[in-house]
C-alpha cells in the first residue's frame, strides 16, 4: 500500500518496535498498511464522537416539561 508519492511521518524507534510486534499478529501485510487502517478507524471514531457532540444538551427541566405538555406528567 505505500506509495513513493506519499507523505511520510516519523515515530520514535521505540513506538515503531511495537508497531511492528503489531503487524506481525494481524493479517496485515506491512507496517504501513496497518497504520493507514488505524488511522481510518480512529479518525471516523472521532468524526461521530465530534458529531455525537454536537447534537444539542437537554435539560431535565425541559424534558419534564415536554413530558407535561404531552400529559404524560400532571403538575
């Protein structure tokens, strides 16, 4: 999956050592291929967790209060 185009990042010898302890339990074929997939799946985990986040908070108050209007709670 490399590509000589492509951008490159570097990580400390320590982390790679374990990235590679990584790979070597995964049906993945190089370290870079299993980067690239965490990479995609940490990324779409935080895009929901972003737009989870941005849905708007509802107080109790107004949950009882809708809950009222709608006679399921009587005053």
């Amino acid at each position: 999956m490399s590509d000589s185009a492509s951008p490159s990042v570097t990580v400390p010898t320590d982390l790679y050592d374990q990235l590679q302890t990584r790979v070597g339990q995964t049906e993945f074929d190089s370290a870079d291929a299993y980067v690239q997939h965490v990479l995609r799946v940490t990324f779409e985990h935080l895009e929901r967790d972003q737009i989870n986040t941005e849905q708007p908070t509802v107080t109790d108050q107004q949950v009882e209060d809708r809950l009222r209007s709608l006679g399921y709670l009587n005053d």
